[in-house]
C-alpha cells in the first residue's frame, strides 16, 4: 500500500505515518521512488496492539482550590 493508501486506512496524516516509519513502528520498503507498506504488516500491527486503558477520575473525589486555577483578573 502506499502512504495516501495507509493514511486513508488508518485514518492518519501523511507526517504520522512517516513518524512511524521512523521509529519502526510500521515497516516500509522504497521500491524507486514510492514507499511501500505492506498489508500484513498493518494486519499484525492491530492484533499485537493492546486496548487503551483510561483511568476515570469521579469529580465527588478530586477537589481542586480555587489557588490552582487560572483566572482572567
């Protein structure tokens, strides 16, 4: 797949896919002057990825002081 391929698959920018490449994230081959990434590749990238965990803070158990806050005066 090339980029414009793997950007509108993945729902990403042009520079995220790059990054990526980069730090070996995702692999690529040049074949001339095109980048090239392989459709397996993308396939394993989902199955290895683990779901994102969010920790929920209840408002009834953080109080923040009006000292911690910005203000406009």
């Amino acid at each position: 797949m090339s980029i414009l391929e793997t950007c509108q698959l993945l729902g990403l920018s042009r520079w995220t896919i790059w990054r990526a490449i980069r730090v070996n994230e995702l692999t690529a081959i040049k074949v001339g002057r095109r980048t090239i990434l392989k459709r397996a590749n993308l396939d394993k990238l989902f199955e290895q990825s683990q779901p994102l965990v969010t920790n929920k803070i209840k408002s009834a158990s953080v109080q923040i002081s009006i000292d911690d806050c910005y203000t406009l005066s």
